[in-house]
C-alpha cells in the first residue's frame, strides 16, 4: 500500500488551536473558550470554558499515561495550554460505549440508557464535508485512512483507556457513558492517544442516573455549561483560576 500519514500543521479548529511548539516536532495545543454542537451549526463563547478544559484534559491524559497508554501529553504550559508531540493524526474519530446514548439510539433504535455488556468500539470518518460519517473498518482500509494493524493497536487501547476512564470516574460519582479518542504517529510512527480528553468529547451522567455532565446541557440547553463543567473540575480535586 502506497499510504503515507501527513503531520497537521498549524491550525485553528473549532475548540483549539495547534501552534508548532518551541522545538522540533512539538506543539502547542491552546483550548479556546468556543462551544460548538451538531457540526458547528450551534455556537457559543463561555468565558472561563478552555481553562476548565484544559485543566481536565491535563489531568486525564497523565492518568491514562500512568496506565501504561502512551499519549501526546508532554509538559504543562499555561492555564490554556499544554505542550504535545507533534503527530500525525488518523483520520479517525474513535469511540467507545458503555451505554446506548446520542447518535446510536438515533441509528439502531436502541433504548437511552442500555447498558453494554462490553463495551461498543466505533469509528466515524473524520471529514467535516460528509459530516463525520459512522464507518466499517473495511471503509478505513479502502479509504487507506490506517493500517489494519494500527487500527487494531488502536483498538486496544481506546477499549483500555475508557477501562481506566471509566473506573476513575465511578470512583468520583460519575458513570462514563461514552467517549471520543483521537490517536496518531510521530515520524518513527509511534502511535499516541492525542487530542483533549474533557467533557467536550464523552458523556458523564450522575452515578446510577441520567442528568448530564458534559456537553449535551448545551447541545439541548439543559443547563448551565460552566457551572456544570466547573463540577466535573471539582469533583476531580481540580481548582480553576477565578473560579
Ligand atoms: P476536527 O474535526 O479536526 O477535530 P475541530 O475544529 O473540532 O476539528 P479542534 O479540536 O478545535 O478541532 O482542533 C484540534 C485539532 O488538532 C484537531 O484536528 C485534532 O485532530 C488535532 N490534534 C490533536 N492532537 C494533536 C497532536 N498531538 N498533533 C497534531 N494535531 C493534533
Ligand atoms: P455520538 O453519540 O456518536 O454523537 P452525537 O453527539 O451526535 O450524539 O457521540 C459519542 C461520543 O463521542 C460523545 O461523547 C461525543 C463524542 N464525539 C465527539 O466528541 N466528536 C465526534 O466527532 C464524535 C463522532 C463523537
């Protein structure tokens, strides 16, 4: 197979931007105080938003790499940015479940709330133009979007990652419904889990409930996204500068 991976460049998405950082093969990812749903179309500016995201993110992407996941993560920078090797990224929105929520209940009809008796490995196509569609691993082969055996690298540890994530947030009074990974490769084609790690990209209900903490209060303006973002920094030990 003639495929290559191709490094992002600097770039101003839609929750962050990616500076190349201080030396080679290093960047900057900055978290913005934008909010954005349904594929842009729904926006918002929340004061306060990176920093809380970022601050989760931080910690998250240290506890997974305790675990023995290799991550993006390399230092700490400010309170709205972090340092990270440079990669390559597939073209690749990978998710886990744990329960049914969003858009597979839309799909496959299933009820809110099915609980999973392992959890559910997806991948959706990451192209705005098509609007990030559900793919078949064989789609990602064809489209020559990642080797078969990163894929399945990949796999393992988004399915271990959400093993750690999940057992950690029971730990502080969330279950872990679902969430997104982003993963990549330096120039050896090591790969890493890249990408922030907050209640932007994964659902959190209230223990043995269904209240959400994470961005479905501002996908269907069921509450406050600060002052529910800021409980998720709370209950994870996190202080927030001016809040
Ligand atoms: P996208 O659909 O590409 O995710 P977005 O506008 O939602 O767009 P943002 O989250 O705002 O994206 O921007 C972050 C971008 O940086 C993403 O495209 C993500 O894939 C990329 N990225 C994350 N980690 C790294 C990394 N370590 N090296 C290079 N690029 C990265
Ligand atoms: P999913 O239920 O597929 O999407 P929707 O938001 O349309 O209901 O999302 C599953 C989880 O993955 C959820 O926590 C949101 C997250 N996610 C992202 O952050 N970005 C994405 O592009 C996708 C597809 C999912």
């Amino acid at each position: 197979m003639g495929m290559s991976y191709n490094f992002s460049m600097s770039y101003e998405g839609k929750a962050k931007i990616m500076k190349d950082g201080p030396s080679e093969g290093t960047m900057i990812m900055y978290f913005k105080d934008d909010v954005t749903a349904g594929n842009g179309k729904k926006k918002a500016v929340i004061e306060g938003k990176g920093k809380i995201n970022k601050a989760i993110t931080l910690k998250l992407l240290k506890l997974v790499e305790e675990n023995a996941i290799p991550t993006h993560l390399i230092e700490d920078i400010d309170d709205r940015s972090i340092l990270v090797k440079k990669l390559k990224i597939f073209p690749l929105e990978v998710v886990v479940r744990n329960k049914a929520t969003g858009s597979i209940v839309r799909r496959l009809g299933l009820e809110k709330g099915l609980e999973f008796e392992r959890p559910l490995f997806e991948i959706f196509y990451k192209n705005d133009d098509l609007h990030d569609p559900l793919i078949c691993q064989e789609h990602a082969f064809m489209l020559e979007l990642i080797y078969p055996d990163d894929l399945l690298i990949v796999r393992n540890r988004a399915l271990r990652a959400n093993e750690i994530l999940k057992e950690y947030f029971t730990s502080i009074g969330f279950d872990l419904i679902d969430i997104k990974f982003e993963f990549g490769v330096d120039e050896e084609e090591n790969i890493y889990l890249a990408d922030e790690i907050s209640p932007d990209t994964m659902r959190l209900w209230a223990k043995g409930t269904t209240e959400s903490f994470d961005k479905d209060v501002f996908r269907e303006d069921k509450a406050d996204l600060l002052s529910t973002y800021l409980e998720v920094a709370k209950r994870m030990g996190l202080k927030i500068e001016g809040f």
